[in-house]
C-alpha cells in the first residue's frame, strides 16, 4: 500500500515591518505642500485651520483616523475641514461618522 501524497506547505505571510512614522510623514508634508503650492498657482488664499494649538496637540496624540475624525467632529468643524485637515476624503468621514450612529 502506498502512502496518501503529502499536500504541499500552506505559505504563512510575512508582515512587512510598520512604515517609517518619519517617512509618512515627510510624505504627508510633501502633499500639502503640493496642495498649497496649486492653491497659489490658482492664486487661492489656503484656508487656515481653525484649531487651536490645544487641539492640534491633543489631535497628534490620537492613533487612529476615526478617532481623529470624532476628535474634529466634536470639536464643530464641517465635513469639508475635518477632511481638509486630516487629508482624507469626505466619504471617508461621513462613512466613519455613520458607524458611529450605529
């Protein structure tokens, strides 16, 4: 009799390694120097946030998007600055902000 053939290993993923927070955030800066940068060009005046120094302090200590949305959200800012100042898109936050209604 002969042994069943043996099924061949179940590949385990390798995790890539957390990106660089420094990197990330180079990359983020260089986003919104290009924001800032078309808005000149199309001679519009960015807009300025209207955060205090408190808030964009207290914003920085937050880990996760939807907790930074919330953070904003509470804080009364629209739909349109919360995206503005996060750099994300407003279905993002509106999708974030219907969870919560959940």
């Amino acid at each position: 009799a002969q042994a069943p053939p043996v099924p061949a290993p179940i590949p385990i993923p390798v995790p890539e390694p957390p990106p660089d927070p420094q990197a990330r955030e180079q990359a983020r800066g260089a986003v919104i120097k290009a924001r800032e940068v078309k808005q000149i060009a199309n001679n519009e005046k960015p807009k300025p946030s209207r955060l205090s120094d408190r808030d964009k302090e207290a914003l920085g200590r937050l880990a996760t998007k939807p907790q930074k949305v919330r953070f904003l959200m509470s804080r009364g800012l629209s739909v349109e600055e919360v995206a503005r100042e996060l750099d994300i898109g407003k279905g993002e936050i509106l999708l974030i902000a219907d969870l919560d209604k959940t």
